[in-house]
C-alpha cells in the first residue's frame, strides 16, 4: 500500500461513502481524533518510560480504541456497524471510579503538572475536549461517540493524577489567580 495517493492534492478527501473539502466539519474532527491519538502515543512512552507498565497497557487499549472513533466518524453513510458502543464508555466509567477511590477525592483545583507521564496525560485530555468541541457541530451525540469521547477527558485527568501518584509526586495545585513573580 503506497503512502500518498495524491487524492488530497487538491483541498478534497475521502469519507466513507463520498468525497469532502478537508475544511468539511467532519474531517475537523477526525484530525482532532488523529491529534489526541498522537498525544496519546506520547503518553505511552512517558508512562513505559517511568515504569507505570498497567497503565501503558490501559492507554494502548484506548489509543486502538480512538482509531475506532476515527473509523466511525469517518462512516459518513452508516453502512458499517460502528465499533465504538456504549460498553467503551461504561469501561471509562469504571476505570475513573476505581483510580478515583485509589487517588482519593479531590480536595481543590489542580494544575497540569507534576510527573512528564502526568503532563503528558493532561495534553491528552484538553485535546480530548477539543475533538469533543470539534464533534459536537456533528449528528454524533445521539450514538456512543460524544458520550465515549466526553468521558475519557475525564478518564485523562484521573490517570493524570494516578500517575503522579504512583510515582510519589505530588499534583501542583491551583493557588490562586494574582501572584507577582518577583526578581
């Protein structure tokens, strides 16, 4: 299978079932998709890196899954069954429940920061809640993508904070909006 086809040289692409500007509202989305996916990839290797391996094997499973997403955003026609149904997000809900109880309640706002597998985990989920904005001028809320996609920015930020603690580093905590920075 070659890379290029020279299909999009001229500002079109494919959908399944149908050619679209790469401006079309559904491309954005897929390209939000493919975004995250790619931070996600980041993730992974931060998380492998820093020795979290249960959680490397958990963030592998979504980023297949976020391939899924892209396949049935891309499923213009609705011809093909979709792959993402609502037992994906009930996982999501599961997972975030049970880091929650290990993690504990949160007691104030947090920052992105901390350990490199937490920061990377918060790109993960602000670019989660840019492809959710970018699918929500889709028909997608009615099925299982913006339920799925809705939560796992939620999941981001809990595995977020479970990286941080299992690797004995504190979350950074929000302190207030007025500080000077002194000399």
């Amino acid at each position: 299978m070659k890379i290029y086809t020279k299909g999009g040289d001229k500002g079109r692409t494919s959908l399944i079932g149908k050619r679209v500007d790469k401006t079309d509202a559904r491309i954005e989305a897929i390209g939000a998709i493919d975004e995250l996916n790619s931070s996600l990839g980041m993730a992974v290797a931060l998380v492998t890196k820093e020795g979290l391996h249960d959680l490397q094997q958990e963030l592998l499973i979504i980023s297949h899954q976020l391939f899924d997403v892209g396949a049935d955003l891309a499923n213009n026609t609705m011809e093909m069954e979709m792959k993402m149904t609502p037992e994906h997000t009930k996982m999501l809900e599961i997972r975030i429940d049970h880091y929650t109880k290990s993690v504990g309640p949160l007691k104030q706002f947090i920052l992105p920061g901390g350990s490199e597998s937490a920061c990377a985990l918060h790109r993960c989920r602000t670019d989660a809640r840019r492809a959710e904005r970018k699918m929500s001028v889709l028909d997608v809320y009615d099925g299982p993508l913006g339920p799925y996609i809705n939560r796992l920015s939620d999941y981001f930020f809990t595995v977020a904070r479970l990286a941080n603690a299992q690797l004995g580093v504190k979350d950074v905590p929000y302190e207030g909006s007025f500080k000077i920075i002194s000399e």
